[in-house]
C-alpha cells in the first residue's frame, strides 16, 4: 500500500480504465440487521512510510513519538474501531529493539538511530489494553524509496552487506524475490517481531514486485537464468516466487504463533475479466497477477491467507472499476474457502474538495459498508488512513460510525 505512490498509482490506474459491467450481486444468508450484532473487523491502517500518519515527523522524542500513537489508539476506539494496522517494518528497517535489520529512519529521521523506546512492544500493550487487535504491518521487499544505493543504507545493513541481494528500480531499491536466501532473510526478519510480541496478526500490502514503469527493467535476469529454467515463462517464475514466500511465511507463522492470522491487502483487481473467464469485470491498467506476480486469487483457494484485504478504492458507480462490482467479485472468490474478507476502504479519498462528485459526498463511504453488508463473506473493513480517520475532513468517517458502528464488537 502505497501513500504518496499508492495515491498515483491509483490515480493512473483509474485513468486507464475503460468501460466496466457491474456486477451482479449476491443475496446473502443473513440480512444486514442480524449481521449488525455478529464479529466484525473493524480497522484502520497506521503508515509509518514518509511520515504519512505516524509519526507526523521524524526526530520527535521518544515520549511525543509515544503520545501520538496511544491518541491514534485513541482515536480508533472513539471511532468504535477493533483493530489497528501498525506498519513496523516499511523500508527493511524495524520499529522494535534487537532486530536483523536498522532502525527505521522515519522515526528520528537517521536510519540505525535508537529512538529510546520500543514503539511495536508499545503498541501492541495499549492496543489490547484497549481492546483492540495490533496486527504488525511488513513490507517485504522494499529497501529503500528514494535512491537506489545501497552504500547510502545504515552499516551492516544486510541490503549494503549483500548488494548482490538487491534490484535499482526506478529510482527505488529492492530486494530480489528471486533469491532464495533473500525470501528466507525478509521471512527471518518479519518472523523476529511475531516471536517477540503477541501480534495479533501480520499483514503485508500491495508490494511485491514492483508496480511496472513504463520502459523500465526490473533486472532479476542472472536470478532468473540460475533458477528460472523448469519454468514456461520468466512471468510463471516470478509469479512462483511470489507464491512461495506467501506460503512459506503462512506455515511458518502458524508454526511459531499459532494464534497470530497472515493477511494481505492487495490491488482490488487480479485480472481483468476480458483477459480471464475468472476475473473481475474491470479493464484495470493494472492487476496483481500480470504485472506484479502476485496470484492473490490462488492465495485465497489454496488457504495460505487467514484474510485479505482488497483495495477497493474506487467509488460506487465508477464507470470502470465500480466498488459494486468489486466487491461481489472478492465475495464469489473466498466463498467456501474459510478465509475472511475485509474490504480496504479509501477513506483518504472522502474531502469536501475532491474532484469526484462521489467523494465529496459524506454518505459515500456509508454507503460502500450497506453495499458489502449484502455480501455475507465481507466480515469487515479497513480503512486508510489513520489520520483521516481523526481528521475525516468531509464527514464520511463520523457518517460511517453513525450508520455503520452504533455498538461496540469483536473482531471475530
């Protein structure tokens, strides 16, 4: 998920897409009034990326860093929230003591700075002292968002120790999904924080292989001639890498906290349905499958994930990818498969400025909740972000908590 880059990202997505069929919605096994006193998940994610919503700055002391964050948890519960979506681990760097890799730069502004406290051990403390689910936030494969050095990266960084580990792509740095000893290492360094803490969950986004640019190449080429030969394509194989870290880091959470639940919140769209009988009636410039090697749908048959979270975040209506026909899709797609739906909410989308009608409008987010209500398989929400859910600089948020979360429920 992607802040600043996710915010473009969709922009250009939504600019590519052509005419979309809704739909065709399902009538579910409970009505929306017996469903309104079941489980439900109820959350919103925290970036920690950029600064997007936590901290709002970098070099804040310790105790400010600490007091933003409980007046978030805060805020989650006045919202009658359940869940928070902590990010601990965005660019190869750590948010908790004693980890394989650095200090995250976003909290004092140098990457390998001790800030003077432990922010995940901290965070998941107050959040069950709330009663609200901390589930710890990883991404895998970024290494750096703004230059693509990686003698620029703190020392002993393992992406500066093994550069031969990592991928320049436009203008960023990744590690190589190719590797073997590189998927075990990012699986080794997000596993260290779920030994450590009772997370309630890990979570990954949107990033896999890189969003495409146009005209640029992700050079994995050496990796894909050493591993790559009992594959039909260097696509099969990417998608093979892809597929194997997902399942390999299930087994192993549910080996060492078995009660922790792996999820996912990808791109809404796997594939377009005029490309496969399977897909989504979308015409998406983008889909996880064919451009970033992520087979979300077989993540979903194949019971890896305990839930996903599909970015769904265009509005009810839209001419191309509409919310309306997104959702019945994902709600066809878990049917049966014992793994939860949530439904990622563009909550940052919601301003009175917006220049799509539909998000100037305070009821549109409402209105997305009511539409999923009908789905029986949508057991809850997410939405992005954390400091629009305390903002909520049109209304929706304070809307969907009128209509939508008059009582207090479990997450499941």
């Amino acid at each position: 998920m992607a802040y600043i880059g996710r915010r473009s990202l969709l922009a250009t997505a939504a600019g590519v897409l052509t005419a979309a069929a809704a739909g065709t919605a399902r009538a579910a096994s409970r009505g929306p009034a017996d469903r309104a006193a079941l489980p439900e998940f109820r959350g919103m994610w925290i970036a920690s990326v950029h600064n997007v919503d936590w901290p709002s700055a970098t070099g804040l002391s310790a105790a400010g860093q600490r007091a933003e964050l409980i007046a978030l948890l805060d805020t989650a519960v006045r919202r009658r929230l359940n869940a928070v979506v902590l990010q601990v681990r965005p660019t190869a760097d750590a948010m908790w003591p004693g980890a394989r890799e650095p200090w995250s730069q976003w909290l004092t502004g140098v990457q390998g700075r001790d800030p003077g406290w432990d922010p995940l051990g901290t965070a998941v403390a107050e959040a069950h002292a709330r009663g609200l689910e901390l589930h710890a936030w990883f991404n895998p494969y970024r290494v750096a968002n703004t230059h693509t050095d990686p003698s620029r990266l703190a020392a002993g960084h393992p992406a500066r120790t093994n550069p031969d580990w990592t991928v320049p792509y436009a203008g960023k740095l990744y590690y190589n999904p190719g590797l073997p000893e590189v998927r075990t290492f990012v699986q080794d360094a997000m596993l260290e924080a779920v030994a450590r803490y009772p997370v309630d969950g890990v979570h990954w986004d949107d990033y896999f292989y890189p969003y495409p640019v146009e005209g640029r190449h992700f050079d994995d080429d050496a990796a894909y001639e050493e591993y790559g030969g009992g594959f039909a394509s260097r696509a099969d194989w990417r998608r093979h890498n892809t597929d194997t870290l997902v399942r390999e880091m299930s087994e192993r959470i549910k080996a060492l906290r078995p009660g922790a639940r792996f999820g996912v919140s990808p791109f809404a769209v796997w594939r377009n349905g005029d490309r496969d009988p399977l897909g989504s009636p979308t015409r998406a410039g983008v889909g996880t499958y064919d451009d970033l090697y992520a087979d979300t749908r077989k993540w979903v048959t194949e019971g890896w994930l305990d839930y996903i979270v599909p970015q769904c975040y265009w509005h009810i209506g839209h001419e191309a990818a509409d919310y309306a026909a997104l959702v019945p899709w994902w709600a066809r797609t878990v049917a049966g498969t014992g793994v939860d739906l949530y439904i990622g909410e563009a909550l940052y989308r919601c301003d009175r400025n917006s220049q799509t009608p539909a998000w100037r409008d305070p009821a549109e987010l409402s209105r997305h909740l009511t539409l999923a209500r009908e789905h029986a398989e949508v057991r809850g929400h997410v939405h992005f972000s954390a400091k629009q859910v305390v903002a909520d600089p049109n209304g929706a948020m304070a809307r969907v908590v009128t209509d939508h979360y008059r009582a207090v429920v479990p997450p499941r």
